[in-house]
C-alpha cells in the first residue's frame, strides 16, 4: 500500500521561513528609502507649483493693471487671492490659494507666514524632520521686487 505525504515536512517550513525572512530583510530598506523620495519629490512639487503660481498671480495683477504695489486683489479660478507689491501673500489667502493647496488633503503643514511684506511661510511635508523636509515661501519685502522661495529636502 502506498502511503501519499500529507503536509510539508518542518524542514520545508524552516527553508521556506528562511527564505521569507531574507527577502523581507532586502526589501525593508528599500520601502523606507522609497518613502523618503516619495517625500522629498513632494517637497520638489511643491515647490515648483509655488513658484509657478506666484508667476501667473504676478502676470495677472500686470495683465489686470492691478497694483504692484501695496495690497491688491485678483481672481484666480473663481478664488480670491491676497497679494501684497504685485505677488500672493504668504498665507493661506495668498499663495495657498493661488497654488490650490489643500494642506489636510495634500498632507502638508503651512507654518508661520502672514499678509504683510517680507512675511515667510514655510509648508512641512508631513512624514518627514519638519524644518528640513519643507518649502518656504518669502513674499516680496518692498514693490519692484520679486518674492524668494527656498526648499530644503535633507531629512524628507
């Protein structure tokens, strides 16, 4: 009579573990690395989308012959933007709304900032060393000048 094995032998269990166990090993720095570009090209996107929608506000408020100096008020998209010496505030009624961020959607933190000249807002991206995984917005201190963005990805 033949017998047919039923089952996997414990040697086959401990092999197959094994295996498991390596390539879970090899796989866990590169999912965390993985996470931390992820982070950092957030940081970069958003980046340029400031950038970006601090040019096309500036070219409106031109376009529109609205003041570049002092606070003024364009419409972008149906939105209400704040700019203060022709370039959106750094706040949430400013350069958050030209950019269309959603800070609770987008998983970003706006931090700081204001509606006055020469105010800076700096966005953390969430999951990484708040002040080294971010962008920051610096609206322009005096009219005829142009605002300074800066981002810093060293701990994303």
């Amino acid at each position: 009579m033949k017998r047919h094995p039923r089952g996997f032998t414990l040697i086959e269990l401990v092999v197959t573990l094994s295996v498991i166990a390596i390539l879970a090993a090899l796989a866990l720095p590169r999912y965390i690395a993985l996470q931390t570009q992820a982070r950092a090209g957030k940081a970069q996107a958003v980046f340029g989308g400031i950038r970006s929608a601090a040019a096309l506000a500036h070219a409106q408020a031109i376009t529109t012959n609205t003041t570049t100096s002092g606070a003024a008020n364009i419409s972008m998209e149906g939105q209400n933007v704040t700019l203060i010496n022709g370039y959106p505030t750094a706040d949430n009624a400013g350069i958050l709304t030209a950019l269309q961020l959603d800070p609770t959607n987008d998983q970003v933190t706006p931090v700081g900032g204001g509606a006055v000249a020469g105010s800076t807002l700096r966005i953390d991206m969430i999951g990484g060393t708040a002040t080294q995984c971010s962008v920051s917005y610096t609206s322009p201190a005096a009219a005829n000048t142009a605002p300074i963005f800066s981002i810093d990805t060293s701990a994303c």
